[in-house]
C-alpha cells in the first residue's frame, strides 16, 4: 500500500508539474526545458533550478458541474477590498461549540471567541473611517471607485500620522472630495460637507494638508462638468442645456475668466441661455442651485454677455 501511495504521489507532482512552451529558454544557464509548477505558481528551470517567476496566475478554464467538483476546484478567495477595514481578511469563530465539549473546552472557546472580536485602535480607527466613508458616497449616489479611491487615500493619511490633532471625520470628507475630484464627478465641498457635523473651514484644511504631504495634483473642476448636474436640478430643457454648453465652449478662450470659480461660469452660463430661450429662470434659483451669491451670479453674467456679443 505505501509503494503505490508513492507512485501516486509521483504521479500527481508531474502532473503539476509540466513543461512550459511559452518560454524558449532559461536566462541563467540558456537550457530549452522550463518547468511550471502549478502547486507552487513558480517557473523553474529544469537544469539549475532557477526560479524564473512567482506567483503566477492560472489562466485556464476551471468548469464545474457539481458541488463537489465545485469545492474541488475552489482555490481562491474573495477579492481584497479597500472599503473594509480589515482588507476583506478576517475571520469569524463559530458560534457553535463542538460536539463532546467538556466545560472546560467550551469556556475556552468562548474566550477566544471574545479576544476575536476585539479590536485595536488601529482597526477601530479604520472601522470609524471606512463607515463613514461608505454612508458619504451613498448619500451622493458615488461610485464604487470612488469610495475605493477615498479609503487608499485615508490610509495613506492614517500611515504617514497626518490624524494628530484632527478629526476622523474631517479627514474622511477631504479623502472623499479628493476622490470625486479625481474621477472627475461634479461634487463640490460643499455638497460634501453638508453630509458631516465639521466644520467646513477645518475640512478645506485638511484638504490642503492631504494634497501637501501626499504631493497629489488633482484637475480643476471645469464648469462644463457641473453643467449637467445644475440643470437636472433646475429641471431645463436639453436646448437650453446645449446653449449653456456652447456659451461655455465660447468664454472657455476669454482669459478674464481664468481663475474664477466654475460654478459661477456654469450658473450664468444657464442664466443666460435661458433668457435667450424666452425660458427665464429667476437669479435666486439659479444662485441657489450652484451655490454661490446673487452678486457673483450677476458679475459672471454680465462677463459672459460682453463675451457673446464681441464674438458675434
């Protein structure tokens, strides 16, 4: 029994282990004949038994047809995830002792089961965050890349001690504002910030301390992005939307607009286009919808109407 247990086991190790024809020859010593070894994910060459690559990925179809065959051939787990504060990683102890338990065995289970849930400050920390972030960019409707995008940015913030003196939270809006900036999603702090109890002064700072010791450059938001979004809310017409844009496209090359804020370019720009429309919409509305004051509404419409009428 144990000689064919032996060839058995043989015979399993050179199925895994099969000469790759994708690799013509080894870099070290030039021999032809690579092995894979699928146990071990690694290349190997045959002759001197330099590992050439690691980890590899196995890339053939793994079909099954019934639970056991489908247990057989499960060999991964499921995929890391930066929204978890754990990574995805943990485990969970059975609520359930085992048959045949003594007392003894049982109040020892418990006890580890007790130590199991408890968590350092550290994963405290991180639990706090990545809550907070997910209820964030559920209340804004964001992405899945988004909230990824916003947890990597906390936990850089989290290794490099930038939370010493600063809240959680604060952090979290800024790492969530950073985020939508990147992907280039049309929300604006403040949006943001009316989903948190901070200050809205301490957020922008934390902002500006990310984007110091990170070194992010994050693009500008242009004012053809918050197009869309303003008119949904002020319920215009797809024509007045297209006019907006094209005012937009038109004072895009004027360079007293540079520097001024988009949203105040985006506002007027539907003001204006909507006057042209016989579909006029009131300043407070407008102002309301983009945020910004009935005075920065009427200067940027006043700007734009210089810049139409020198164009045509």
């Amino acid at each position: 029994m144990s000689v064919n247990s032996n060839i058995d086991s043989e015979t399993k190790e050179n199925k895994n282990k099969i000469v790759d024809q994708s690799l013509t020859k080894c870099p070290e010593c030039g021999c032809e004949e690579i092995i894979r070894d699928y146990i071990q994910a690694e290349l190997i060459c045959s002759n001197c038994g330099l590992v050439i690559s690691e980890h590899m990925i196995e890339f053939k179809t793994r079909r099954a047809f019934s639970p056991e065959e489908r247990k057989e051939r499960e060999h991964t787990g499921s995929p890391l995830s930066n929204i978890l504060p754990d990574l995805g990683l943990s485990t969970c102890i059975d609520k359930n002792n085992p048959e045949g338990a003594s007392s003894k065995e049982i109040q020892k289970f418990n006890r580890i089961r007790k130590w199991n849930t408890r968590m350092d400050w550290h994963h405290r920390n991180l639990s706090i965050a990545t809550n907070e972030i997910r209820r964030i960019c559920s209340h804004l409707e964001l992405p899945a890349r988004v909230s990824n995008r916003a947890a990597t940015l906390y936990r850089k913030v989290y290794k490099k001690n930038l939370l010493k003196g600063r809240s959680i939270k604060s952090m979290v809006c800024a790492c969530v504002y950073i985020a939508c900036r990147e992907h280039k999603i049309p929300r604006t702090l403040t949006e943001v910030c009316g989903l948190s109890t901070e200050n809205k002064k301490t957020i922008r700072r934390c902002y500006k301390i990310i984007l110091q010791n990170l070194k992010i450059k994050v693009p500008n938001l242009k004012a053809k992005e918050l197009l869309a979004k303003m008119a949904s809310s002020l319920k215009i017409s797809k024509e007045i939307e297209n006019r907006a844009s094209e005012i937009i496209q038109i004072a895009k090359k004027n360079r007293n607009l540079t520097g001024k804020d988009p949203k105040g370019i985006a506002a007027a720009a539907i003001y204006l286009a909507s006057l042209e429309m016989n579909n006029r919409k009131s300043q407070s509305e407008v102002s309301k919808v983009a945020e910004i004051t009935e005075v920065t509404l009427r200067n940027r419409y006043k700007e734009l109407l210089k810049i139409i009428s020198e164009e045509t």
